[in-house]
C-alpha cells in the first residue's frame, strides 16, 4: 500500500530509538522505499548497521562523510521524500527546526524538505511539558509540520506521564494516510463508532467483549486526511483520538445509543464500526457483590439494536455496518444487510490468525444490498478503512 512512496525515517538520540527499528520493518512491508537519517547521538541507541539491514539503503549519520553517490546527499534524499518521519524526535531536533538551525544531517535534510514532516516526539514529562517545547510545537504545527502526539505512562526513567513514543503501528498508520492525496471527502459529514462497550455488574465488575477500536479509529483517520468532518463515538480503548474529529468517549451500550442518536441527523455518513454489547445486566448493583457458597445468576436483558433502529430512519443517508462472526459469515452478513436496510456490511471471521480484534490487520468480505461479495486479503486496517471510504465515494457519485 506504499509502493512507490518513499519516506524517510529521521532518528534521534532518544532511549526510544530501539523502536525505530520497528517503525522502518513496518514500513518496509508495506512496500515503502525508506531512508534513514540519523543524529551522531543516536547512533549510542541502535547501530547504522541495524537500519541499514532493515532499510536496505545506506544510512547517512555523518553531514561529511563520502556521499554514495555525487548528488548533494541531504539535498537528494529531501527531494525524493513523500514523508519525512522524525521518530524518536526529541527536544533538541524540535526546537532546532523551530528555530532555523541546520547543524547536521538530518536538521539540514528537514530545513531542505519539502515534503510532509512529522515529528513523533518521545522524552521526560517535564521536558515534554516545558513551556519552551510547547512554544516550538506551536510554532512548527502552525507552518504545517506534523505532530504524533506521545502516549502516556511509565517511562525509561522511572517517572508516569505524558511522554512515551506512540505505538509504533499508530505512527506507521498515520504516515500511511498522509500519502493518501484523495480530498474526495472534503466537508462530508461522517459519523464514525469504535470500540467496545462495557456493562456494569457492579461498582467493580463489567461485562465488555474483545474490541480494541483499531479498526473504527482507522477508518476515522483516513476519513479526516480525506477532508471529512468526522464526529468519532467511541467505547474505552487505549488509543489516542485524533484530536481533528469531534471525539465522544462513551462506556455502555446505552450510551452509544444516546450518543449515536443525538448526533445522527447531521451526518451524511454513518459507519457503525463499535462491538455494542446485545445484552446489558438488568440490575446492575452500586455496591461491590461479595462472594457467597452458592452460585451467582445475572439476568440479562437487551440493549437497543442501534444499527436497526438507523436504518429505519436513515432516509437518504449512507449507512454501514461491521459484522465478527465466527460461523456462516456470509449468509449472516447478508442477513443483516436486509434486516438493518444497510448500504453495505464488512464482515470478518474472527478465527482468522491476524484478523480481527486487537491486531493491524484484517481479512474482510464486503457484501452490498445486491449481494454483490469483495473479499478483502489480509492488509492493514488503515488500508481496509480506506477501501470501505472507496466504496462509499462511489455510492455517493451513483
């Protein structure tokens, strides 16, 4: 899916290097050409030698060291560049291309750049909170340089907080969609749900499924790279939400409900990609349930069928719906086309070995009102997601 694009991985001395290694592999396989550039310091992190192996390109470390070739070798490699991925970024690379500097290879390549930069910062809290490095994200974000905001949690010294490097399938995610040059989208209004839905049992206890949202949240990013405006309802997950959608966190089934319906009449686009529970605990307890000889009987009771009740009034709206099934796929992907009044359904066989839930990729079948059947091969979520977007531009145009 980025055969063709050529992209060029910036590393910086940051303890978070090592994962470098695993964003240029990603890349690599999805049939990217990648170039690495990397900092004097960093190279006391992970050898050249590593990326080089990974990349199959030479890596340039050193701004005067002999040039493979007789192009100016920082100019060249800024020229071919479709993305240009600094990750780690540090303080220092940040507040040196905020600020004018071009000291060394990669400040020099980025300052030569036109392509599009991002920088996927990974560092101290303090320091990633320092007001300094705040002004310089400001700065950069308002020339248009991109930003992968970091995770939070325990970092390499010891301390929890905002800071750690993404996870490295999001940053290969993000760099895959900004090669999407399609604005087929643009000012479409689109209504998007991930994740799962949690029941309560108790103060303490829930019932929830297996959803980690990757699928929704991928079809949310490519939407918005697209030029949609996306509003973005979403069950508890441990993505972070693209901070250009109109984000909605919402907990049961029940919620989805009320949140779906609530902003449902200005959508143009519903894609329903959320794991709702169909059944919630009739009479969940505000009080932890303790323990007893005997055994434990939970009454369950129906949760609202979203999907059904939208499209009995979606009118002339786009509807989609998503389908885990584990038998007879397609027969019950059908059935569900007809009985919600869907345009069309994605559906996938959760028994598959790198399909499903809480993986990067998925094998899917899209099966429309007609019955027309598309088998999608085992790709990437975010290039599934902008297959299923494809489909529904040509529903649009029809």
């Amino acid at each position: 899916m980025l055969k063709n694009k050529k992209i060029i991985v910036g590393v910086t001395g940051g303890i978070a290097a090592y994962k470098s290694c695993d964003i240029v592999s990603k890349l690599i396989k999805l049939d990217a050409e990648v170039n690495v550039i990397m900092t004097a310091a960093s190279v006391n992190f992970v050898s050249p030698l590593t990326f080089s192996s990974l990349s199959n390109n030479p890596v340039v470390c050193d701004m005067f060291e002999n040039p493979v070739d007789w192009n100016i070798e920082h100019i060249s490699l800024a020229q071919k560049a479709d993305v240009f991925l600094i990750a780690p970024a540090t303080a220092n690379i940040i507040g040196k291309v905020a600020n004018g500097i071009a000291d060394d290879m990669l400040s020099t390549t980025i300052m030569a750049s036109t392509a599009k930069i991002v920088f996927a910062p990974a560092m101290n809290t303090k320091m990633y909170e320092n007001e300094i490095l705040q002004e310089n994200i400001s700065k950069l974000k308002k020339r248009g340089y991109y930003f992968i905001e970091p995770d939070s949690g325990r970092l390499a010294c010891g301390d929890i907080g905002v800071g750690k490097l993404r996870d490295t399938s999001e940053i290969v995610d993000y760099v895959v969609s900004l090669t999407c040059n399609k604005q087929d989208l643009k000012g479409k209004k689109i209504l998007i749900t991930a994740g799962p839905s949690v029941e309560p049992i108790d103060a303490v206890r829930y019932i929830t499924n297996r959803s980690s949202g990757k699928m929704g949240y991928s079809i949310a990013n490519a939407a918005l790279d697209r030029g949609a405006e996306v509003t973005l309802i979403s069950g508890p997950t441990t993505i972070n939400p693209p901070n250009r959608a109109k984000f909605i966190p919402v907990l049961s089934g029940q919620d989805m409900y009320r949140a779906v319906l609530d902003n449902f009449n200005d959508q143009e686009i519903v894609i329903k990609a959320a794991a709702v529970s169909d059944y919630r605990i009739e009479n969940p307890t505000k009080h932890k349930l303790k323990k007893k000889d005997d055994n434990l009987t939970l009454s369950l009771v129906r949760n609202p069928d979203i999907l059904k009740e939208l499209g009995e009034m979606k009118n002339s709206k786009i509807l989609v719906g998503f389908a885990a099934e584990t038998d007879d796929i397609i027969e019950n992907a059908k059935c569900k086309v007809k009985t919600k009044n869907l345009d069309f359904i994605v559906a996938n066989d959760i028994n598959e070995p790198d399909a499903g839930f809480a993986v990067d990729t998925n094998i899917v079948y899209i099966i429309d009102k007609n019955e027309k059947i598309e088998k999608i091969d085992k790709t990437s979520k975010i290039d599934i997601a902008n297959i299923i977007l494809d489909k529904i531009v040509s529903i649009d145009i029809n």
